[in-house]
C-alpha cells in the first residue's frame, strides 16, 4: 500500500509489629498473584477465566451500528465475564476523535480505523503477529498494517464500489435481462442511461458527500492509471513532487468525461448539492432512479429501505475503447482494521479483545454476523458461508473474473474534506475543469 511519510503500583508499609508484618504481607502476597494473573491474559491464559472485564470497540462503520452491538451482546453472551461497549464515530472524523480520546486517556480498546489512520497511532497497538488468524487471513490482506516488524490490524472486511444498479429497473430498460458486462465503454453508459430514462426513471443518483467524492470517485482516477501496483504509487509520488500535467493525463479526463456525462442524468441535476445518502438508498432501492454512485456498505441501507430483489454494481468507463484499463474494473480492497490499544488499557482487555477478534473470525456465531447481519465480506480463507447481500456477491463476481482496480484506502487523513468539496464544486458547476486540476496539484505538493 502506499503510505505517507509515516506514521506503580506503590507499595509501602510502615513498620509494625511482627505480626502485623505477616499480615499484610500474606495479603499483598495474595493480590501480587491475583495481579500477575490479569497481566497473563494476554496470551489468554485460564487464570483470568472468571475475571470481569469492560472493554469499548470504537465503530467507524456506522451503518452496521445496531448489528455490532448485537454481535457484542452475542459474544458476551458466550463470554458472560466480558462486556463490549460499542461507541459510534462520525463518518471521517476517527482520527480526530481517538487523537482527544488519548489525550484524556481513555482510549478505546478496540479500534476501527481506516487503513490510512492506522500507521498515525501504530506506537500505541499490541502487536497481533501471534494471532492465529494472521495465516487465515487473504492474501495481501494484512500488508497495510505491517509496520515496524509489527502487525497491528485485524481486517475487517473487504469493499467495493461503483455504481450500484438496481436490476428490475434495468431489466424493464433493455427490454430483458440485464447483462452488466454489456457496459464497456462510456457510450454503453449513457445509451443505458437514455434507455432508463424513456421509461420515465431517473438513471443516475449522485451523493455529493466530500467523503463519497474525495475518497472514492476522484480516486479512481489514481487507480485507472495502471494494472500495476507500483506505477499507481509512483503516480502518485509524482503528484507530491508536481511533475504530473493531470490537464493532459488521459486517464483523469477520461473519468471527469464521464462524470460530466453522468452530471446531465443525475436525479438531483437541477440542484446537485440537495442530495442525500438516505434519500439515494431510498430512490434505488424502491426503482426511483436506476443507478446509485456508492458502494457495498450501503447494501445494510438498502435493506432498511425496502430492496427486493437483485442489485449488482457497473463499472465506471473511462473511454469509448473498451479494452482500456478501468472501463470494465471497479475498485475492491479491504477498507477497515481493529485495532487494540496497548497504553491506556490492561492486559486482561487486551486479552478479551483479542479473544473477540478470535470469536469473530472463527465461530459460526461470529462468521454469521459479518457475512449475513452485517452484509461484509470477510477477508478470511476460512470463512466460506455464501453471501446473501447481492453487492457482496457482485464484487465476488468481479474478483473472480480480475476485474479489480486498486481501492485507494491509503490518502492522507484530508483528502476527503479537502479535495472533496472541490469536486462538490465541480458537481455544482462552481468550478470548472482547469480550476479542479490546480486545487488537486496544489493539495497533492502540501502532502508530506
């Protein structure tokens, strides 16, 4: 992955009579066990079996809010010593949040992080190396959080996106079914879009969230540079240095072609900036529009919403040669990390942390909430249950045909807000193309 320059007990005792000496010395011996027996759990030694302990999960996953702490209630009910207090987090403000939380020194046991705010606290992580399901866990998976000899992040799931298409409303478009490998090239996009739009369906929803714009749609212009690892790090490098021209890098205007393209069809066009994230699920789940900008994460929405039937993602072309690298790829990766802290909290809560990540991977209980409850798709070879979300089953489709781009999870913690409401004012046609060039090559010098 690519990374930025990284990331008493006090005893006394008075002097007293012999036998008030032998006393309290019997009792501290007593205490000086029970204590070395916490301090052992973090092996998940027997002797803190019938220890209670409290520990907090930091969830930065929000729409899977109510099903984790369903998952929690589930896993102490297995491991009635162990509570998990799950607390909630603001889309794009993890960091901020754990940065005051270790300030006042109560910082979460366990942490959800995006990959790239994972390394920004890696001082503080135990290192999970000794895990078991380190060697269960998909290749590649664990790369982003190998830092200083140490491994510091549990993947929680592996995403995708794109746009999000709802196949009833496709179906009735093209007179049949829905074949999504017919969308190659920029044109098969927007002659879908017109034949959505003559059966009086809008064909485009676009969410102007800065973290849906700055974060996943300009990255993709990253990522549709190369097939090759390497050649996208090196791009992005270069941006750093400012010896990339993004106004002639055929790449970049092959995706801002295209989502000009997609701008003439999107739902809210005559006021873009009053869309919603819960008005979108909203609009494709019940065929108000066809297709939806996001990703698999919204699936739990959608649910909520009313979805029936099948739903799959389109890839986002880039050109009208269909064998150009992206037209037919849409960006996978694992896109979140747990962590456990290892500065302002025990031993025994390590030990019950790591003994929930264990639970999650490795029980049939665990494994049922991250495929089926929370719709994710985990990124362990062990773990074979058949996703019933129909995104989840889209990107798997995707992967077993190669046809994955690089998810960008690691940008700098301010790419979203920065560079995202440049492109919501791209989106609002405040800002034109050559202005949107110069703010992404102005932001791209100040990153360190």
């Amino acid at each position: 992955m690519i990374t930025f320059t990284k990331y008493k007990i006090l005893l006394g005792v008075s002097i007293m009579k012999k036998t008030k000496i032998m006393s309290i010395m019997l009792t501290l011996a007593i205490g000086v066990s029970i204590f070395t027996g916490c301090g052992s759990t973090s092996s998940g030694s027997s002797s803190s079996a019938n220890q209670k302990v409290t520990i907090t999960l930091l969830n930065s996953k929000s729409e899977i809010e109510t099903q984790l702490e369903d998952e929690a209630k589930a896993f102490t009910k297995v491991n009635p010593n162990i509570t998990i207090q799950v607390m909630p987090v603001g889309s794009g403000t993890t960091f901020q949040k754990l940065s005051s939380m270790y300030a006042a020194g109560n910082a979460p046991t366990i942490q959800m992080n995006d990959p790239g705010d994972v390394a920004k606290f890696k001082d503080k992580y135990i290192d999970l190396s000794s895990q078991k399901w380190v060697n269960d866990a998909d290749d590649g998976a664990l790369d982003v959080t190998k830092i200083g000899g140490k491994m510091i992040g549990f993947p929680v799931c592996t995403e995708g996106y794109g746009l999000i298409y709802n196949k009833a409303v496709l179906d009735k478009a093209v007179g049949g079914s829905f074949d999504p490998t017919t969308i190659q090239t920029r044109s098969d996009l927007e002659g879908l879009f017109k034949k959505i739009q003559a059966t009086g369906v809008d064909a485009l929803d676009i969410s102007p969230l800065d973290w849906s714009l700055g974060n996943h749609f300009l990255p993709i212009s990253y990522s549709d540079q190369s097939n090759k690892f390497n050649d996208v790090a090196t791009f992005i490098k270069n941006l750093q240095v400012g010896s990339v021209n993004l106004a002639s890098n055929v790449p970049f205007n092959g995706l801002m072609d295209t989502f000009d393209m997609m701008k003439n069809y999107n739902h809210e066009k005559k006021d873009p900036m009053a869309g919603t994230y819960d008005n979108a699920a909203q609009y494709v789940s019940k065929g108000t529009v066809g297709t939806w900008f996001m990703g698999d994460w919204a699936w739990p929405d959608l649910q909520k919403a009313g979805a029936t039937g099948q739903f799959g993602f389109l890839p986002l072309p880039i050109s009208n040669n269909a064998s150009d690298y992206g037209n037919t790829q849409i960006p996978v990766g694992v896109t979140k990390f747990m962590s456990i802290d290892g500065s302002q909290n025990s031993k025994a809560q390590q030990a019950a942390a790591e003994k929930f990540l264990s639970w999650m991977v490795y029980s049939k209980t665990g494994q049922d909430y991250m495929v089926n409850k929370e719709s994710m798709i985990p990124p362990f070879k062990n773990i074979t249950i058949a996703p019933q979300n129909p995104l989840a089953k889209s990107i798997q489709d995707y992967v077993k045909a190669g046809k994955t781009l690089e998810f960008m999870t690691v940008l700098p913690s301010d790419h979203y807000a920065v560079l995202g409401a440049d492109m919501q004012k791209y989106l609002a046609g405040k800002e034109n193309r050559a202005t949107l060039v110069t703010d992404i090559q102005n932001y791209w010098k100040t990153v360190k």
